[in-house]
C-alpha cells in the first residue's frame, strides 16, 4: 500500500482517483510495463522501424533476402498471416495494422513459432503503402475485413478509394495480386465497382483462404452473413 493510500480514505477514492496527478501515475506505470517489454525485447522483435517516416523504406533489407513480398494490410491479431507464412517459407510476410496492442501481438506469436519470414510494422494502412513501401516491390495484398465504416458520414474513412488505388498500383510488381474481403456487403459493391472502372486491374478468381487461414472475422462471420470476396491483379 502505498504513503497516499494510507492518507486518502476509502471514501474519498472517487475524489483521488479523479484527481490528474492519480490518473497521470496510474497510466504511466501501465505504459511503462509494455515499454519494458518492448525494450527488452528490441533485438528480437519482428517489428521493423524505416529509417525515415517520409521516404520509401528499404523493405527487402528487412527481410534479408530475394523472396517475393506479400503484405497483411490490417493483419488484426494475424491468424491469417502467421498460418500462411507458415505453410509459405518461400516467401516473406509483412503484416500492417495501426492497433499496437495487435501488432504486439503477432509479434510474439510469430517469434515464439520461430517464423523468420514475418516483419511487422504499426502503422496506417494508406501512409504505409503510399509512402513507406517502394516502388514494384509487392507480389500480393491481403486486404480482409477491413473496417466497412458504415454510417455515410464516415464513407470517408474507407480504405478503398481512388488515392488507395493508386498506391496499390505504385507499389505492386507487374502482374501483383490484391485479395479483398468483407461482410459489408454494400462496402462490397462500391470496392468492385471502383476497381471495374479501373484500366489499370483486371479481376481474377477470388481468393479462398483455406480453413486454417481464416481470419478471426472471417470465423466469425461465416455462416452469418455472406462474406464478399473480390480478387484483382495490376495489368
Ligand atoms: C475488422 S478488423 C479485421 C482484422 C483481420 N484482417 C481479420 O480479418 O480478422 C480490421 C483491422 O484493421 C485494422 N485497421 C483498421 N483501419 C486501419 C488502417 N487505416 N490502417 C491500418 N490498420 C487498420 C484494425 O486495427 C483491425 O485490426
């Protein structure tokens, strides 16, 4: 028990705990738990940092080696990306969400099935593939669930849009892949719809991840709802 819970009653909690100094303490020594963590974990840790936040990142540095590069935008808690990394050792997995708490996640996960071929980074999913990652260097997008903002004031917030296409085609190799899915399914309609009208893509079959692939939303939502899926490669 600390010096201020003997001088403050039960009583007065609400009144200590409301108090800013309190609150500020109280996050700070949450906070600190995980940054220990991470320090401690530092030279083993999957995540990776680029150089600089404006440019395009050395990417394959990373990794280490020539393998193709597929990208997990929004991995979630990555049930997908730690299940096809490893029935895919030839080729090397990079797995992007904004959710900290997720990516820490995964990040141990993978360090504890010894997963070399997995690289992580939090980051936004646009600023990721519109600034971070180089030119022609993606074989494949992974693109499952990603948040349908469904309210028309949010619409705005959506990944798909034509800015978030012309990343995909920056960044993709000739031929690269793109592999979306969704529950959403008016989400779904606009997706299609805006990649038809796009020159630069042709659709393909869709992509069916296999049973221990799915995602946790992907879980969840099948036999619910009808699950959306659009396949498309850059011509
Ligand atoms: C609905 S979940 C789907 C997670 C996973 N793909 C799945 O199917 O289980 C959406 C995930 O994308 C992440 N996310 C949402 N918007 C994002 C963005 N703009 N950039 C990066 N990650 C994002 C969220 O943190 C969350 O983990």
């Amino acid at each position: 028990m600390t010096l201020n819970r003997l001088i403050i009653p039960p009583w007065r909690d609400h009144w200590f705990k409301s108090n800013p100094c309190y609150q500020f303490q109280a996050r700070w020594k949450f906070h600190r738990a995980f940054l220990w963590r991470d320090f401690m974990s530092i030279e083993t840790s999957l995540r990776i940092f680029p150089p600089d936040w404006t440019q395009p990142m050395p990417l394959r540095d990373f990794f280490g080696n020539d393998q193709p590069i597929e990208v997990d935008l929004g991995c979630g808690k990555g049930r997908f990306l730690l299940a096809h990394a490893t029935a895919h050792p030839n080729v090397n997995f990079f797995g992007v969400d904004r959710m900290l708490r997720r990516i820490r996640k995964v990040d141990n996960k993978a360090r504890r099935q010894a997963l070399s071929n997995i690289r992580l980074m939090r980051m936004e999913a646009y600023y990721a593939t519109t600034y971070l990652l180089p030119p022609a260097s993606i074989a494949t997008y992974y693109i499952f669930f990603p948040d349908p903002w469904p309210k028309k004031r949010h619409h705005e917030h959506r990944l798909f849009n034509s800015r978030f296409m012309d990343a995909l085609h920056r960044t993709l190799t000739p031929g690269g892949g793109v592999h979306f899915a969704t529950d959403h399914l008016p989400y779904f309609a606009e997706v299609c719809a805006l990649i038809r009208a796009d020159r630069r893509f042709a659709e393909i079959p869709p992509f069916v991840p296999e049973p221990e692939e799915q995602t946790d939303f992907e879980r969840y939502y099948i036999g619910r709802t009808p699950i959306g899926r659009f396949s498309f490669r850059k011509t």
